[in-house]
C-alpha cells in the first residue's frame, strides 16, 4: 500500500513539475511577446507623434466639438424631415478631412532644415486649431438656433456668421452696415 501511494505522490510531483515548466514557459513567452507589441507600438507612437499628431488634447477637444455637432445636425434634420443617410456619411468625409489638415498642420510646424527648425509656421497651429474649433461651435450654434430659435440671441448668430465668413473687425463691418442704411434713407 506504502509503494503505491509513494508511486501515486511522484506522479503527482512529475506532473506538477511539468505543469510548472509549461506554466513558466508560457509566461516567459507571453512576456515575450508583450515586450515585442510594446516596442512596436512605441515605434508607432513615436513616428505618429512625430509626423502626424501630437496634441491629443486638442483632438479630444476637437472630438467632443463634432459629437456636439453631429448630435445636434441631427436633432435639426428630424426636426426639419430631412434626415438621411447621406448626412452622416459626410461626416466621415469631414473628419477624414480634418485629419489630414491636422498631419499637414503637424508637418508643416514640425519639419527641420539641417536638423533645425525654422520658426516662421509656428503661429499656424493655434491659428489653425483655433479656426476648427470656431467653426465647429459655429455650426453646433447654427444648429442650436434652428432647432430653438430664440435661444442664442440673433445679434450674436450675425456676428458668428460675419467673422465666420471673412474674419473681419466686427467693428468695421458696423460701419459698413451704417452707412448702407443711411444711404438707403
């Protein structure tokens, strides 16, 4: 009884040990394989960053500003009886779009000359970013105004819409719009 008992406790301990070394086996694979997919996705965070996008803050604002966006043009398509599928695939057209200003923005305030970077596009990434979100908050308003309109003020939808258009002083085109009315008179 004694010896089988000690034979069935080695079995046991062989078998443990093999499960062990598979075990460990496993493991030492798995890290591999984890050490190997991070420095792949550092390369390719590092080349993103680098000549794509870097300013992920910026994206999760801009982002935030298209949901608000989408979510509104839509409250105003069902509201009008217009909403279609078409729509929503312009969506897809206009982050495609966005994207690709965005890596051209990048590019164009991150490349160097000689391993030196010339500052005369640095004003352009916050000219550039600042316009997508205005434009994107224009819209949302338009939206907003059309869906309710005596919610946002007329005088403040006619001065989005001007400085949307051309981005000019609002002061100046006050002047112009005098003095059409006064020629009017």
């Amino acid at each position: 009884m004694e010896a089988k008992t000690l034979q069935t406790h080695d079995l046991f301990f062989e078998m443990m040990d093999r499960y062990i070394h598979e075990l460990k086996s496993m493991t030492m694979h798995k890290v591999f394989v984890i050490l190997c997919v991070s420095g792949v996705l550092l390369a390719i965070q590092k080349f993103v960053e680098t000549y794509l996008f870097h300013d992920w803050s910026y994206l999760t604002s801009l982002f935030v500003l298209i949901t608000i966006d989408t979510i509104t043009g839509t409250m105003k398509a069902f509201k009008e009886g217009i909403l279609s599928s078409k729509k929503f695939g312009r969506l897809f057209i206009k982050i495609t779009l966005y994207c690709l200003a965005l890596i051209s923005i990048n590019v164009l305030i991150s490349f160097k000359i000689n391993g030196v970077h010339p500052s005369v596009f640095d004003w352009i990434e916050v000219f550039m970013f600042s316009t997508l979100m205005f434009r994107e908050t224009v819209s949302i308003f338009e939206n907003i105004t059309l869906i309710y309109p005596s919610l946002i003020p007329a005088f403040v939808m006619k001065r989005l819409e001007a400085f949307d258009g051309v981005g000019f002083n609002i002061k100046e085109e006050d002047k112009q719009e005098k003095a059409a009315e006064d020629a009017k008179k």
